[in-house]
C-alpha cells in the first residue's frame, strides 16, 4: 500500500505511518465482503437444501439490506461519538459473530434474522472507515485512500468465489460460514497494535502530522467545529447531505444486483456450477479493485497537473465513471456470442461503480468537518441501504415471473438498464440541482 503513494522522495522525508492505517481500513473491507458475498455463492446449495423460491432468496437479501440501512445511520453517530478505533473493532467483532451464526441456520425465517444481523454490523464499516481516512490524510489524499481501502471490497468479492465453493465441496456449506466469519478475528490484533488517531499516535513523526493538517481549506479546520454536537436534524437541512443521499440511493443497489446476483446470472445464463464461477467472478471484482484505485487516483493528477481545484477534478472524475455502465446495458446481446464478453463489460461497469464510490464518498469529507463525517455517511448509507432493498425486492419479482414463462433472461435484461443509467441519473441529480459548486458548510453560522 506504501508504494502507491505519489512523490516517493517527498513522501519519505514526511512519513507514511498513514498508509499503514489505510492498509488496516483495506483489510477490514475485504473481510466485510468476504463475509457478505458467502450467501451469493452457496445460492444454489441453498436453494437445493431448504427448497427456495427466488422470491425467498430476494427476501433474505432484503433483510440484509434493511438491517444494513438501519445500522449504517446508528452506526454512523455511535462511532462518531465513541470514535474509530473502538468503534471498528467492536462493529467488526460482531458482523464476524453474526457471520458465523449462519452456518446454525434451520431456514429462511432463520437465515433472514441472521443476516439482518449481519447487515446491521456489517453498516459501521464505511462510516468507521472514512472517518479513519478524513482522520489520517489530506484533502487531496483522501480519494485516493478512499480507492485503496475501497479496493478492498473486490479483493473480498476475488477471495470469496475461490474459498468458498472449494470450502462447500470438500467440507460443508456450515463450514464455509464458520471459516470465513472466523477471519475477522485476527484482524482485531493488528488493528489494537497499530491504530490510534494521528493526535495519540507515537509512531507518527511531526512532519507527517503537520501534512495530515495541512489543507487550510479543509470544512474540518473550522473553529469549534470538532466540539459542536450535530444532530441529524440539522445534517438533513443541508443540501449536501442530500446530496449524499441520492447519490447511494441511486447507485448502491446497483452494486448490490452485481454482488448477491451475479454467480446466479453466470448459472442462469452460461449453465456454470460449482467452481466454475470462480474464475468469471475473480476477473470482474478483480477488474473492479483496479478501478477503485484509479478513481481515486484522478481527480489528485486533475489537480496536480491540470492545476484544477478539487470540485471540478470531483465532479469531471465522477461524470467520467458514471458514462461507463451504460455498456452494461449490451451485455446479454454480446455474451449471447462468447461469456466473456458479457463477463468483460459487467467487469467495467463494477469498475465504473468502484471508481464511482471511492470518490463519492469523499464528498463528504469534501463538505463536512470531521465530527459529522461518519454520521452524514451512516445516512446516506441507509439510503444506499433502501435504495438496495428496492431493487433487491424488484429482481424476486421479475426474476420469478420471467422464470415461470421460461424466459428468466428478460427479467436480467431489465435489471442491467437501470444498472447502465443510475449514475448518469444520480450525477445530474446531485451536481446540476443539489450542489453545483460543492459548497463546504459553515456549522459556526
């Protein structure tokens, strides 16, 4: 993680201690998605053993969904109050526990209180995380760090695939929950070892610490402003949060599609079973952990050799990313020739989704102080959160209608158009009418 920062000569007389704690927030991601993919994978098992309709399957998806919007706004001001690096570990802990549990599933009513509780854990990992970077780098940094430890959820979706089907195979689908849910805990003993905020961090050299604190146009270098007490109310009144808000609700559910429903896609479409997924899926989040980083790494080269300011390098970066799903759309016509060819375009537009994400997530540290960070993520993730539900109850309906009439692939069609225009759409909507010029707020007016 240390190589990829930019100036290596400069960057060695400041310090890099920072990279090692976005190298920690990189390791929590990939164990949260490894531990949110296990159900996608172990589908057809699944719906073999315990006689699952697809409506079943989008309903435990929904309870997710649901827990996960719930949780990501409680998660989002308790770890603002309580901080990150208890609030990490303890989010963690319990989203490892409720992992576990469902290898103790009898059904669906059981699986689905087990993944709410998943879901409603799994929710402090975003809100933790970026407030660790807003805590750890510059302004002009953060996409960048955003795009590396976001990089981490394809790391997850590239290790699930090929552990978990080998895991089922030669063990048992309860073994795969159990081993996967167990990982977490290793994590907790670096995390303790290596985490403190920059203030309380020896390891931390003066000169890195000063460069952490050195944007004097940073929302979060407002006086008074990490003492202030901000209510929900209040964060609601602000057209940047709904700024945040349409933004995931617009695009999460998307991803979400691509995660829980993509190996039913490649069995539905392309008749693969078992291992045989393992390669497609590895290639697309593979493609798309690539991207996370390059997202973030564009608007800093905008700003550093373009000489833009960070809104129009945010905005043009984003406008670029959100043009690429529409390929999406195409898919099935091209995959119709050779699977790679659908495989390759879902990859660009996860791609496109990742580049996305890592830099609308910095918005908010963009606009926000640091004290409101995490809970202006938490509700915007709820909304994610909603906007997933939605589309997750929409795919149940379609996909068993259109597999009662033997055409299931109409349902997928569907589904990929929105795929394709969700980010233009949540791009207009946040840019052109909510926050034009990225306005940062003012809590001492």
């Amino acid at each position: 993680m240390q190589a990829i920062a930019a100036e290596p000569q400069v960057q060695s007389k400041i310090g890099r201690y920072r990279w090692t704690i976005c190298s920690l927030v990189f390791y929590a991601t990939t164990i949260n998605y490894l531990d949110r993919q296990v159900i996608s994978l172990l589908k057809p098992t699944l719906e073999k053993e315990f006689n699952w309709a697809e409506s079943d399957y989008s309903n435990i998806v929904i309870a997710f969904q649901f827990a996960y919007a719930i949780g990501m706004v409680f998660a989002g001001r308790l770890i603002d109050k309580i901080g990150t690096k208890i609030g990490y570990a303890l989010t963690l802990t319990l989203w490892s526990i409720a992992s576990i549990l469902h290898a103790f599933a009898t059904g669906t009513v059981s699986f689905a209180i087990y993944r709410a509780f998943l879901g409603v854990t799994e929710a402090g990992n975003f809100p933790a995380a970026f407030k660790t970077v807003a805590e750890w780098f510059p302004r002009k940094e953060r996409a960048l760090a955003g795009g590396i430890f976001n990089s981490g959820t394809n790391v997850g979706a590239i290790l699930a695939p090929l552990l978990v089907p080998y895991i089922a195979i030669n063990y048992s689908w309860k073994i795969a929950f159990i081993s996967i849910g167990a990982i977490g805990f290793l994590w907790l003993i670096f995390w303790f070892l290596w985490y403190e905020v920059p203030a309380k961090q020896k390891r931390l050299g003066k000169a890195e610490f000063d460069y952490i604190h050195s944007d004097l146009d940073d929302p979060s270098h407002q006086v008074g402003a990490e003492e202030q007490k901000v209510s929900w109310a209040k964060l609601l009144g602000y057209k940047q949060t709904w700024a945040f808000i349409a933004g995931k609700f617009l695009t999460d559910g998307i991803w979400w599609f691509l995660l829980f429903w993509l190996p039913a896609f490649l069995t539905s479409q392309y008749k693969l079973v078992g291992t045989q997924v393992s390669l497609p899926i590895a290639f697309v989040y593979t493609l798309a952990g690539v991207a996370s980083i390059f997202g973030g790494w564009l608007p800093m080269w905008f700003v550093k050799n373009k000489g833009w300011d960070i809104v129009r390098a945010r905005k043009t970066s984003m406008l670029i990313y959100a043009f690429f799903p529409l390929l999406i759309m195409v898919s099935q016509a091209a995959g119709s020739y050779n699977m790679w060819n659908a495989v390759i375009i879902i990859g660009i537009a996860a791609s496109a989704h990742q580049a996305w994400s890592a830099n609308l997530f910095t918005t908010v540290s963009d606009m926000f102080p640091k004290n409101s960070v995490a809970s202006v993520i938490g509700i915007g993730g709820m909304a994610g959160g909603l906007g997933g539900m939605a589309v997750a109850k929409v795919a149940g309906l379609l996909f068993d209608y259109y597999k009662g009439l033997g055409h299931i692939e109409t349902g997928y069609y569907i589904l990929f158009l929105y795929c394709g225009l969700g980010y233009l759409l949540a791009w207009f909507i946040m840019f052109k009418f909510l926050v034009p010029k990225m306005t940062p707020i003012n809590l001492n007016r």
